[in-house]
C-alpha cells in the first residue's frame, strides 16, 4: 500500500499535466483539435489569443474562414491579420470547416459527389462545435462575435449569417464564392452590417458577381460596405484591408448577447 501511494503522489509531482490544466499561451498561434462525436474523429482548428488577454474581461472574438482547398492553419497566418488582432484585443479563431471544401453547409447538408455524402452539415457542424468550444472556454463578449471569410469561406460566412442571424454582430467577406439561387431570400432575415472587399481581376469570383451581390443587399436596405481594389487578383485583397476591417467590427454590436449556438 506503502508503495501505491508513493508511486501515485510521484506521479503528481512528475506529471502535473496529467492532473492540472496549464493556463492557455497568449501571443501565438495555437494549433488545436477537438473530438467531433458525430463522426467520432479529431478535427483541427487554430486559435489565437491576444497578450492581454487574462479572462477577466470581456473579450470580442472572430471566427475566419478559409477558402476552398485551403485550410484552418493557413488562413490565420494570412499576412497581418494576427497583428491585426492582437492590436484590435481580439480572440482570433480558424475553423477547418471538416475538411477544405466543405462550404460550411452553403450548399447544404448533402450534395452530390461529396464524401463522406453528408460533408455540408459536418462542415456546418464544426463551426458551430468550434464556437462553442470558444465561447465556453473563454471570456468572449457575446454582443460581439464575428465572422471573417474568404472565397469559399465568404460564401460559407452569408451562409451562416442568415442561418445564425442570432450570432454574429457583422460579417466581412473577401471575394465571397455565395453562389446559390436564393441568397437574396437567405439574408432577408438578417440585420447586421456586412463588408464586401473584391479585387477586378478576380479570375475565381468574378467582380460582375460580387457587385451583382451588392447591388442585391443594397436593395433590400440593409447595410453593406463595399471596397473594390483595381487591378488585383484572388488573394491580395484579403489582407489588405485589416485597419477598415477591424474598424468595421468596432462600430458594429449586437443588440443583446448571443445564446450559445444549436446546429440547426
């Protein structure tokens, strides 16, 4: 018995993470994973804290969302967007979506030539499981959640705005791929402002799209600011608008907090 008890207080001694959680690092991009019950698998998303952040106060969070065959561990790193975080006090988190080309349930729970065949609502899934996590780990600011998309994860971003309206103070898309039918009809329940940034050159989103989509929200009252880069491509314009991003999100705050997000 003698023996047991010693070997069981060394262990404690020798192995304190076993039996004590270490407080989360602050300043660095963390790689993390969670366990997904509906699929019974881990599924990677990253995460951000600023250096300021101790849990005491309320902090503003923003989930981004990669594009399409991009991933979670990419999108975070886009240039200046940690800086920008981090000067803004923000938490700054990636989900992966399930995998890279899941639309985040754009398209749906199901769509054909997806695998596994329900992909849409895993990927949709996943976000929601990833704020969750956030919101109850953390101290985040429930009136001031928001989302950051690009390409597919602009397309992803509308997507769970009109789905969520309930959740996210504003959205900001880059080159959003929102290419479904009905999304005039998606965003007819939705009141928070939203940013378009699209560059003219866009071989992926076409820029005729992207001011098609604006001309759409505009019509139906509601807000939307829309930046146009001349002459750029795909990628430059999603990190080249950081201080007009973030001062976006500072003007923009739910009327009240956030309940917890249920998948739907």
């Amino acid at each position: 018995m003698r023996s047991f008890l010693f070997a069981f207080l060394c262990s404690l001694v020798l192995c304190p993470a076993i039996y004590a959680s270490e407080p989360v690092q602050t300043g660095v991009i963390l790689h993390r994973k969670y366990k997904m019950k509906e699929v019974e698998r881990e599924v990677p998303y990253t995460l951000y804290l600023p250096k300021t952040y101790d849990g005491t106060k309320e902090t503003p969070v923003l989930f981004a969302l990669h594009g399409l065959f991009s991933d979670c561990y990419q999108v975070i790193r886009y240039p200046g967007m940690v800086r920008a975080a981090e000067k803004n006090n923000f938490i700054l988190v990636a989900p992966m979506g399930y995998n890279n080309q899941g639309w985040y349930g754009m398209y749906g729970k199901e769509k054909r030539g997806d695998k596994p065949k329900n992909l849409g609502e895993l990927s949709e899934r996943d976000v929601i499981n990833v704020m969750t996590i956030i919101r109850e780990e953390f101290n985040v600011d429930a009136q001031r959640i928001y989302l950051y998309g690009h390409s597919m994860g602009g397309g992803g971003s509308f997507h769970l705005l009109s789905k969520y309206p309930d959740q996210f103070a504003a959205i900001a898309t880059v080159a959003p791929a929102f290419f479904v039918a009905d999304r005039g009809q998606r965003l007819k329940n939705t009141n928070s402002p939203i940013m378009i940034i699209q560059g003219t050159k866009d071989i992926l989103v076409n820029v005729n799209a992207t001011r098609s989509l604006v001309k759409e929200i505009k019509h139906s009252e509601k807000r939307v600011d829309y930046i146009e880069l001349e002459g750029a491509g795909h990628l430059q314009p999603a990190w080249s608008y950081w201080d007009e991003i973030f001062s976006f999100y500072h003007a923009a705050k739910l009327p009240k907090k956030a309940p917890l997000p249920v998948f739907k």
